[in-house]
C-alpha cells in the first residue's frame, strides 16, 4: 500500500474517519470493509444487471501500462454494482465488463489521489477541488453523503477481485500464506500480499447459477497458479483436463466434499485508493496430508514474488501468531491483503479451534 502520508489523512477527511478500516493496534487503511458471518458458497447470490454505460476508450493508466507491458489483455470482468441483503441471504448485483475499462476508470482514481496528495501543502479541501475524477463521482459531495458512493458501483467499471486466506494445517498447527510482491510487478512492488488472489473473471460457458461455483473454483485455480505456478486456465467447464493438470486442486475438492476442508466467505472489501471491491473469504484443510503430499512442489513465482525475509521458506504464518499481522506498518501490505486478514483471521481461528476440539 505505497501511499503518502497525507492519502490516509485526506481519506479521512473526505469520507470521515469511522469508515476506513482499523486494526486492533489502531493502524489505518485505505480501504471499507463489511464483515459477513461465515456464509457458504451458496449464501451470497448473484444477479446480472444490465449495464448501457459508456467508458473511456483510453487514460494514462492504461498508456503507462502499455508501455510497461508489450501483451496487456482487455479480458472480461464481473463489474460490482450493489450488495443486497434479506434474512441471511445476500445478493451481489453484476454486470460484465473488461479489463480496460476498469483501468480507465478505477485506475486513474488511485493515480489522482496518490498524485494529488504526494507533498501537496494545501488543505484537503482545495486538493479535492483538483480531483477532477473524484469530485465528479461523488458529484461534490464530501462525508456521509460522498461515502454512499463507495458501496455502490455508480460512475466506474468497479472489477471485482476475490481474496482468499488460505490456511493448511501441518502436524497439529494451522499455517496461512503471505508472500512478498516482486519489484518486478507494476501494481504493489515490494509489499506483502495474501495468496491466492485474483480478478473474478467469467470463466468459459459461465451463467449466473453457476457463480456460487465459479467463486470456489477460481480460488482453486489459483492456488494451483499462485502456490504451485501451474499454467493459467480459465475453463471450468473442463474439470477433467484441469484435475488431470493440478492433482492438487482434485485432492482439495475431494476433502471439501468430504469435510476434511471448507470454504467461507468473510466479507467484502472497497479499496478506497481506486474504489475496487473484493469478496474476501478462507478456505481451510483440516487434513494435514494435504501438505506433507504436494509441499515439495510448493514454488512460487519469482517473477511475482519473493520471501518475506532471507528465509526463502517464510511466508507460511503459524494461524494463532497474533503478531504477525498487527505488528507490521499499513504501509507494509496490500490494501487487498489487509482486509482480508481482517476479516478472516478471527473466523479462521475459530473454525479451526472447533475443528481441534472435536478431534480430541
């Protein structure tokens, strides 16, 4: 989370302090987060909605990229538009979109306000007088009134990212993952993120009933691709070929269907700095013989990520070390990574301490 000093602070005043995220040590983040109760994949529904807006065909974002990147692709995207809420059931309101226009629109936002806020002296209303972007999707409006906007997908292709805390049991511990972002990506260099994460994109012969599914089924793909640095796939139609490719991944599947692992999801999150929302959930193995199994195959991308620390093994975080996530800087994570280990963490534990204590 490379942000200046006063982003936070400008935050802050502009939507008021009660709304961004908090840890327990008091650390701040740029980001909202709804908690949600642990629901299965088959508690938060989906429903596409049509969507007639029109984008920006180009921004500087995506010329900088471009020039970064010989191959960007345009791919498609879930858009957010609403979460709705009714007796324990949850309802997310989609539309598709692609790649670009999220660039063109959610992108140029964090741009502006990283740009506007690095040693600007002026007060925090004259600086939002100079967000162009900002002020025209909150149409002027500053604190509660401007904070409505952030919930809703008005004015932006919102993509939609998905976080997963994923924690494997080893011996009669819980162990989650965190990795180093590489100096050689161009989002979030040098910063600790949580593995897996990714861009929900629709996958081949997708539909609406079949979201709930495509949720689990894109943590599963990558952590074949994060964790195991399998080649991409975006066919979930395919389960024979992509099970014959990732023997992890069927294993997994297997102790989901047989309860030996679950998967939940936690919350949902808003990146403030581009006005991105996440579903964040966790998916746990109870059985240790997961990871005795596949751990020599562990490797993670150089290119993407490096260890944590000069131990090239670190990264893997005992569940119950409290400090590993209150002790560090917010300048030290990924706004994503953030919210996820807050909104996870605590049900994590939870899940897993039951799950010993029936053992016994």
């Amino acid at each position: 989370m490379q942000t200046d000093s006063q982003t936070i602070p400008f935050l802050t005043w502009l939507y008021g302090g009660n709304y961004l995220l908090k840890n327990s040590q008091g650390n701040i983040f740029p980001a909202s987060l709804k908690r949600l109760p642990a629901l299965s994949s088959n508690q938060l529904s989906f429903q596409s909605v049509t969507d007639i807006r029109k984008f920006p065909k180009d921004s500087i974002v995506l010329q900088s990229l471009k020039k970064r990147q010989k191959h960007v692709w345009n791919g498609q995207t879930y858009v957010f538009h609403q979460l709705k809420q009714k007796q324990g059931q949850y309802l997310l309101e989609y539309s598709l979109g692609n790649y670009f226009d999220m660039l063109n629109t959610c992108g140029v936002l964090e741009k502006e306000i990283q740009d506007l806020t690095n040693n600007n002296k002026q007060d925090f209303s004259q600086i939002y007088n100079l967000m162009e972007n900002r002020r025209r999707l909150h149409n002027n409006k500053t604190g509660e009134q401007a904070f409505q906007d952030v919930w809703r997908g008005f004015g932006r292709s919102s993509a939609i990212g998905v976080s997963c805390l994923f924690v494997i049991k080893s011996m009669d511990s819980y162990y989650y993952i965190l990795r180093r972002r590489s100096e050689n990506v161009a989002e979030d260099s040098g910063l600790i993120h949580i593995i897996p994460s990714l861009i929900f994109q629709p996958a081949m012969n997708d539909d609406t009933t079949k979201m709930g599914n495509n949720l689990l089924q894109s943590v599963l793909r990558e952590i074949g691709e994060e964790l195991f640095s399998r080649e991409e796939t975006n066919d979930s139609e395919n389960r024979d070929a992509i099970k014959n490719t990732y023997p992890e991944i069927e294993c997994l599947e297997k102790y989901l269907e047989t309860g030996q692992a679950e998967f939940v999801i936690t919350g949902l999150s808003v990146n403030l700095l581009n006005m991105r929302q996440e579903i964040l959930t966790t998916l746990i193995v109870h059985n240790s013989n997961w990871h005795e199994k596949f751990s020599k195959d562990y490797c993670f991308s150089p290119l993407e990520y490096v260890s944590m620390d000069e131990d090239s093994n670190s990264g893997f975080i005992d569940l119950y070390d409290h400090s590993a996530w209150n002790g560090e800087s917010p300048k030290s994570y990924t706004v994503e990574c953030a919210a996820c280990l807050e909104a996870s963490l605590k049900k994590a534990r939870e899940i897993c301490t039951k799950h010993l204590q029936t053992k016994l």
